[in-house]
C-alpha cells in the first residue's frame, strides 16, 4: 500500500476550497480536497493538479488522515460540480480528459501561451536579401568544421517570429542576440526599429546590458550600431507597465507593447502567468527572442515554460521546432576547466562520478570541502570570508563597491538551519565583527549588503535587488543604501524606505539566477533533503566564473544530482503534440 501524501494547506489553499464548496451549496469532500490541493498544488510551482498522482492515496494535512477517492472516480465527482467545467468553459476550476485538475486562470495562461508560441514561430519573414553574406561575415567557420549553433539561431531569428536560444554559461547567447541586432540595425530602413531588452529581475537586467554592450565591443561592431543598443534593460513587470501592487499591468493585448522586437533574457525563471501576459502584449508582427539555460531551476513560481519549450520530441519537424536553437559549443570552461566538467556530469544525473571529479582534486577550478559541525563553521569559514570580503568592505565607492562584491558569494540550498542562508549570514557577521571589518552592533552598519525581497514600484526597487550601506557624501557623509542604476551608475536610498529585505553575505541558489560571481562557496545541507536537486547543484556551481567551492556531505550530493525537479502541467503537450506532433 503505498504511504500517505502530506500536504501543509495554506489558508489561501483552504480559503479557496471553502469559497468552491460553498459556491457549490456545500461541503463536498472530493470537491474541497481537489480545490484544495490544485490550489497547493499552483504555489508548489505546479500548474494544475494530477489527479492520477493523488487518487486512491492517503492525504495527511494537519494531522487528519483522509482517504482520496482513485483517480476515475474522483474525476466523475468533480465533473458533477457547478464549479468544475471543461476546457474552454469559464468555470473556477477545469478538468482535462487527461486528468489534469487547475485553476481556470492558470489553464488559460497555458493555453493562451502554447497558441502565441505555436503562432509566432509558425511566421514566417522575409530574410533581407543579403542576409546569408551579413551573417557569413560577422560568423567564420569552427575550426572541427562542426555546425555553429550562434549561426544557426542568428539565421533563426531572421527568419521566423520566435526564436528560443538555450545554452550554459559561456556558449555565447548573448554575443549572437549583440549579432542579430547587428544584422537588423544595418538593414535599410531600420532607423525605426524599436528594440526592447528584458530579463525577470534587475539584477539580470543589468548584467544583459553590460554583456550586451560589451559583446559588442569584442565583435568589432561599429559604434553607429551599437550606440543604436538599447540604452536601457528593464525588468519584464517594468516593460509591461506594472500597476503597482494591482498585479495588473499598463501592456497588454487591447493596448500592445510598441516595439517590433523583444529579447527576453533569463528565461528560465519567468514563470507561467508572467510569460503567458508578456506574449498577450506583443504585437503580432513582433519578433521573439527567448534566452536561457534550460537545465537551470525553474521559476519560483508556477510553471517551467523554458524548459517545456525546450523538451523537444526526437526527431520532430515543426516550426517551433525550427525556431529552438540549443547552444553545446561552451567557448568559458575549456576540456580542463572543473566547472564545465561538473555541470555536464551533473546535467546527465552522473552524481558518483561528479563526485569523484570534484572530491579528486585534479579538475581546475572546482573543489570540494566535507561539511563541519556547526559549532566549527565560524573557524572552517573565516579565511574564505576574509579574502572574499575584504576588498568590497574597504572600498568607499559605491561603484567598485558594488563590483568587489559581486566578485564572490555563498550560496545555499535552503533559508533556515546553521547550512541555511540565516544561519550562514549570522556566521558570517560574526567573523567579519571580530576582523573589526563591521560594527554588528548597528543595524545599519557599514557595509551591510542588503537584498530586497518585495517589489516597490515607487522606488524602483524589485525582489531580488541587492545594495550596499555605505556613506554618502553628498548627505553629509550619513548611511545610505546604494543600489546599481539603469545608465549603469549607482543611486541612494535612505535606509528607512527600504522595502521588505534581508542582509545577503549569503543568498539561496534559486535567488542567484540571473548573477555571476567570480568565485562561489556553495554550501548543501547536512543531510539528503527533496530540495536538493540535479537543477540545484547545476545551478550553483555555474554561478561561477572561475572557481566554485562545495561544502556538504558525500550521499546527499549524490543523491541531489539523482533528483530532478518535475513541474505538472500540459504546456509540452500543446506545444509539441503527444507525438510530436501539432
């Protein structure tokens, strides 16, 4: 018999069930414990609810047992609710003949999204007539004489109105999107494209910009060309026109997104319903470029859209398929480099041998370090926070600041316990109080790096942001928050309006993506935990540029790269049909 599924309902969870059931003239036991759980279900990242996984099992919540009707018969109890329709029906809850139980908004956000994919990369454009020769000349033939994947997705964004290009770090994802907008800025008549550059957070917003430009200068392109770079990288909420906290926003279908073409970097972490209103806000003759790592994490939220869009069928002949370009080619982590080594192994589920390369200590780049008590973590630590610290800690600029600390980070898997990243940042105030390299003593002190963790739309500030305290002269020399601006100067915020936050010496891996750091000191639970996962591990250790260190214990790592992480939902289906097939 198989053991009981324990579910921790939130009061949203339970708040809904209740308004269905009462809609529904009642307490329905099938019915409360399906909306329920396919509202659980959305803020566990799923899309909708299986009922295939749940039906016939045993469901422990707060501490009742309850008996879940198998799956069939669950389905034909739904069916018979007012409450419950059909796809395509405007009910508050949709069933699937699949067994697929959501919420009607987010069965519409996956539909809606699947068609405007399916749509736009079935439109086709008129290659410019030079097209061939411009690319040829801005790409030379690989030495080995393999396909160029960069050429591949230059030509594919040319030529279709989506254009989906996946790769790790370092397989050039921005240096083709700096050659396509190269390749469309030189065409007659592009004085007036409009181009719009995105990413989810602020912090890959920046780093777009500054890749993008820098890309730019490596490729030799004329300034005319790349002054005519977006000046500006927004995050996706601010290019949409968020309103406010309404969860609304100024762009969409009825009032269309202006520009012809939007790059949107990062990817793998926009979530469903934040993709799905991107695509509504696109002018149909829009062009569609998607970048990211489809072996990264998925999105906080729900959905894992990258990656389904990305799971391609073997052999499938389709225009999607035409327009999703997988970069392999890693032009950062050579044949020798640890990392590059590591996060193949890992992507392949490979955890004994990922092991062994990076517990052997002959693999560049990469190490490994046996976790210690947590009564030890303070003297394992404080060598490796002195030398990633120190320099930031001494800077007064506000820039080189800023830049310093980005230059190394720890990471962790999880928020709470003396691994976790509250655990860890305490240690790490403590070491840096007795180096006398902080005054602990002030909340506001000195060089404290601070994360933001709500959206504020007044001030410009987004989940994800991080700033460092610091004297400003231009107050007087009194502590202010300095943040990374959009012109890619610095600006100051005083203290006491910052939103929701925390200190961030360390940061969790999933509030990583979308940054780079020279160095990382990744460090994994004391002991095998479900989150832990072959997307975790990838993820950490390709935070890093150069060098990743990894504390945790042997078993759980193993068993992490042995555990991927599954998102329910019908979006790979729809796109790519059950076959393949659409």
């Amino acid at each position: 018999m198989d053991s009981p599924i324990v579910v921790q309902l939130s009061p949203i969870d339970r708040r809904f069930a209740e308004f269905v059931s009462a809609r529904c003239g009642g307490a329905s036991e099938p019915l409360w414990y399906g909306a329920a759980l396919a509202s659980n279900a959305v803020g566990e990242g799923h899309v909708c609810l299986d009922l295939a996984a749940f039906g016939g099992r045993g469901l422990l919540t707060d501490g009742e047992m309850v008996e879940l009707p198998p799956a069939d018969r669950w389905a034909e109890m739904l069916q018979g609710s007012p409450a419950v329709g059909r796809p395509g029906d405007y009910r508050p809850l949709v069933l699937d003949d699949a067994g697929r139980f959501y919420l009607y908004r987010y069965w519409r956000y996956e539909h809606e999204l699947a068609t405007a994919i399916r749509d736009r990369a079935a439109r086709r454009l008129t290659m410019p007539a030079d097209a061939f020769d411009a690319v040829d000349r801005l790409f030379t033939p690989a030495p080995d004489g393999e396909p160029d994947g960069q050429r591949t997705a230059t030509l594919a964004a040319l030529s279709s109105g989506l254009c989906v290009v996946s790769g790790g770090p370092g397989t050039g994802k921005t240096s083709t999107v700096a050659k396509i907008l190269a390749l469309l800025l030189q065409q007659p008549g592009s004085a007036a494209l409009r181009v719009a550059c995105a990413a989810p957070t602020g912090k890959a917003a920046a780093r777009l910009m500054d890749s993008l430009r820098g890309a730019g200068a490596r490729l030799g392109l004329p300034d005319t060309v790349i002054d005519r770079f977006p000046a500006e990288v927004a995050t996706i909420h601010r290019l949409l026109g968020a309103l406010g906290g309404t969860g609304r926003f100024r762009h969409d279908r009825d009032n269309p997104l202006p520009h012809d073409l939007v790059v949107v970097d990062e990817a793998s972490m926009v979530a469903l319903p934040l993709m799905a209103r991107l695509a509504a806000a696109l002018r149909p003759d829009a062009r569609l470029i998607l970048l990211g790592d489809r072996d990264q994490l998925a999105s906080v939220e729900a959905g894992a859209v990258l990656g389904d869009i990305c799971d391609r069928p073997h052999g499938t002949v389709s225009p999607l398929a035409e327009s999703l370009v997988l970069l392999e080619r890693n032009y950062r982590f050579g044949a020798d480099s640890g990392i590059g080594r590591v996060s193949r192994l890992v992507n392949n589920g490979a955890g004994e041998e990922a092991l062994a390369v990076v517990t052997g200590g002959v693999a560049g780049g990469i190490g490994w370090r046996d976790l210690p008590e947590p009564t030890g973590l303070a003297a394992a630590l404080k060598d490796g926070l002195l030398s990633g610290f120190d320099e930031y800690l001494r800077e007064t600029d506000p820039a080189a600041a800023l830049a310093a600390f980005d230059r190394f980070r720890l990471l962790c898997a999880v928020r709470q316990g003396p691994y976790g990243v509250e655990g860890i940042n305490r240690v790490v105030e403590q070491v840096l109080g007795e180096a006398r390299l902080i005054d602990r003593r002030e909340r506001w002190y000195r060089g404290r790096p601070v994360m933001v963790t709500a959206n504020d739309y007044a001030l410009k500030l987004f989940n994800g942001d991080i700033g460092i305290v610091l004297p400003d002269p231009a107050a007087g020399g009194a502590l202010r928050l300095f943040f990374p601006a959009a012109d890619g100067g610095v600006r100051s915020i005083l203290p006491q309006r910052l939103p929701s936050h925390e200190t961030a010496f360390a940061m969790t891996i999933h509030k990583s993506q979308g940054s780079e750091f020279d160095r990382v000191l990744m460090v994994l639970p004391d002991r095998d935990l479900p989150v832990v996962s072959r997307e975790l591990i990838y993820t950490g250790i390709t935070r890093a540029r150069s060098e990743v260190e990894i504390w945790g214990v042997r078993d759980g790592f193993v068993a992490g790269v042995g555990r991927r992480v599954a998102r329910r939902s019908a979006l790979r289906e729809l796109l790519w049909g059950e076959n393949g097939e659409r």
